[in-house]
C-alpha cells in the first residue's frame, strides 16, 4: 500500500541533489541572509530522503529507471 502512495520514482544521482540543495536551503533560515524563505529547503529535503516526489507520482514520472 505504502508503495503505491510514496512509489520510489527519483534515480539515486537525483536524490542526492535533492538532499544537497534542501540542506543549502535550509541553512539560510540560520547563517547568511537568515531568511524563513529557507524553509522551502525542507520540501526536496524530505522528497529527496524518501525517494518519492508526489508530482512525479502524480503526473506518472520516473527518473529511477526500469525495475
């Protein structure tokens, strides 16, 4: 059931990026202009730790390649 809400559609070179710029994101709610506008960072966060993107999903996108 899990996997047909949150299916694994981001290749492993993607989510990596995803957690990268998250994280860039995030850490201007804390150092540099110390804007809320960094909370956005959470979003490619969380999709790149989960492996699913619900707009992938949505629209029937996959960048993880054939199983």
């Amino acid at each position: 059931m899990l996997t047909k809400i949150l299916p694994n559609n981001e290749h492993t070179i993607e989510r990596v990026l995803r957690v990268v710029v998250g994280l860039g994101a995030l850490s201007t709610v804390f150092v540099g202009p110390q804007s809320n506008w960094g909370l956005l960072g959470l979003i490619p966060l969380a999709t790149g730790l989960i492996g699913s993107c619900p707009i992938y999903t949505a629209l029937g996108f996959s960048t993880a390649g054939k199983k």
